[in-house]
C-alpha cells in the first residue's frame, strides 16, 4: 500500500510505533568528587510555628556533606547515613543489631510493595521490639504509587524527630542548642537502592527545596550503589514540580495576609475579564517545556529522484 507520504516523495527515516510515546532520558551526571555537597537551609511545609523551628535545630549544623570516596562492592549490604538523622539502606541493615545500637537508630521506616507486606516478607517490627524501638510502613502496590506515598513517609520521618526531640527536652538529655540529634530513622527495601532511595530523595527535595538533580547527586555521593531507572527519575521529577506549586501557593498566601487590609472591599470582576483570561490561556506557552531539550529529529527525509 502507497502512503501518501511516498506519493509526496517522503520516506520514514524509522519505522511507527503504536505505542503512547516515552518520556525523554533524563540525564543524572556524577557529582564533582573534589567538591563538598551543601545543602541549603530548611525550607519544609505544613508544619506550624514551633515544629518548623524543631526541625531547624534538628537539620542545622548538617548541611555540608563529602561524598564517599572509596566505595567498596560489599557497602552494598550496609546502611549509610544520608544526614546524620537519617540512613538509608537494604533490609540486611536491620538484622545488624550491633549497628543499629552503635548509630542510635530509632525508627526503622520500610518502604515495600502491598504484596510484600500482605505476606509479611519484610518488615522491621520483630527488631524493633527487641530495640525497643519505633517501626512504620509504607506500602505502595507499584512505583507509580511512589509519588502519593513521598508526602505520607516525609511526615512519618518528621514526626518521629519532632517527637524525639520533645522527649529529649523533657527529660533534659537535648537542649536547644544542641548538635546531637536524639531521632535517627533507617529507611530501607528490599536492596536500599530503588523504592527506599526514592524516598530519600524526595526527602531532601521535601525538606530543603533541592531539585531532581542536585537530589539523587546527594543520595549517590553517600550510597553509590543506589539506582534511579527513568521511570523513579520521572517521579520525582512530577513530585519536583508538586513542591515547586505548593510553594508558590505557601509564598501567594502569605505575602496575601502580610499585604491585606482589613475591611477594603474587594474588585469587582468585570464581564470582560473571563474572555480575556480565554485569551491568555491560548497563548500559554508551558506547555513547550514538555519538549525543551529533546534532540532535533527529522521523521521523514525526501525521497532522491531516480
């Protein structure tokens, strides 16, 4: 069958795929090894007055972080600390029981598949009561359900250092000015390289207003093994732009109170403003970001003429 392609004199330069198309490669390159990683100062959300100053404390004074130079194959089965209040490694970690109580790990946070916990294949319940420590979960039927659980386990990591932290206070062991962090939370799969590092980064972006790139650079320069296939690069990078919004709505919120004027009437709207908003919609041009940085491709080249 001739294509009307051909009849115009243009050949495919590859052949048609009726599959819906790919998200593009999103390139991760290496951090420099001779440069420290800093990290900016908190910047997390929903959180009121005084817990927002508790994990000030708490993430202060840890911003700045060398990346592991002589990493060797076996550190795969070991936890390492991504901050000093929380690690990120395989269930192996957890059987450690002299590193748990060497590094002070008081949570042991388990980021696995439904199925997985319906069988109750992995878990850190059992060690936590021999600890005498705190244990949680975060179930997720596939990776795709990552991004709905990044919020549900950053609160679940706050919350148990924000309660650690009130204990510490009471009991007089922790002050305000204290650089000890009394709660660490070991995060772990099955292999601490792939849901559980996911995690860890979007904790970072969560917590610091670190973007993909500068996310996974951190997590990797302290557990070299991890890996971030395209697919939980892409999620995170939604998740990114989910921040990104919630900030600005934050940002929009409170500049709004701050500037407000008790009593003023607010604007009418004008009957003219709906069309006008039409018309700025149509000339949106976000969403050309989709396309920025794709190679140039040609489909079709012109047929020589014999």
């Amino acid at each position: 069958m001739i294509t009307a392609s051909q009849l115009r004199g243009a050949t495919p330069v590859g052949g048609y795929s009726w599959r819906p198309p790919s998200p593009p490669h999103i390139h991760v390159p290496q951090a420099p090894e001779d440069q420290a990683l800093v990290l900016p100062a908190y910047n997390g959300m929903n959180y009121d007055a005084e817990e927002r100053e508790i994990l000030k404390i708490i993430t202060r004074n840890h911003n700045v972080v060398v990346g592991v130079k002589d990493w060797k194959y076996e550190m795969r089965r070991n936890a390492q600390a991504i901050q000093p209040f929380f690690y990120l490694g395989p269930s192996s970690a957890t059987r450690d029981l002299d590193f748990l109580r060497r590094e002070g790990i008081t949570m042991l946070l388990v980021i696995r598949n439904t199925m997985t916990a319906a069988a109750s294949l992995l878990s850190g319940d059992r060690v936590a009561r021999e600890l005498g420590i705190q244990a949680a979960a975060v179930d997720v039927a596939g990776n795709q359900e990552l991004i709905a659980a990044f919020p549900r386990a950053c609160k679940i990591i706050n919350d148990h250092l924000i309660s650690q932290f009130r204990q510490g206070i009471a009991n007089g062991t922790v002050h305000a000015g204290s650089v000890t962090t009394p709660g660490k939370v070991l995060i772990f799969c099955e292999s601490g390289n792939e849901r559980s590092a996911a995690v860890a980064a979007a904790y970072l972006m969560n917590m610091f207003g670190l973007d993909l790139i500068a996310a996974i650079q951190y997590v990797q320069s302290q557990r070299f093994c991890v890996a971030f296939d395209d697919g939980l690069k892409n999620l995170l990078l939604n998740y990114e732009e989910l921040l990104s919004a919630q900030r600005c709505v934050s940002a929009a919120t409170t500049t709004r109170q701050v500037t407000s004027i008790p009593n003023q009437p607010k604007p009418k709207r004008r009957r003219g403003d709906d069309s006008d908003d039409e018309m700025n919609m149509s000339f949106d041009s976000a969403d050309d970001e989709r396309f920025a940085g794709r190679g140039a491709f040609v489909p079709f080249q012109d047929t020589e003429p014999s």
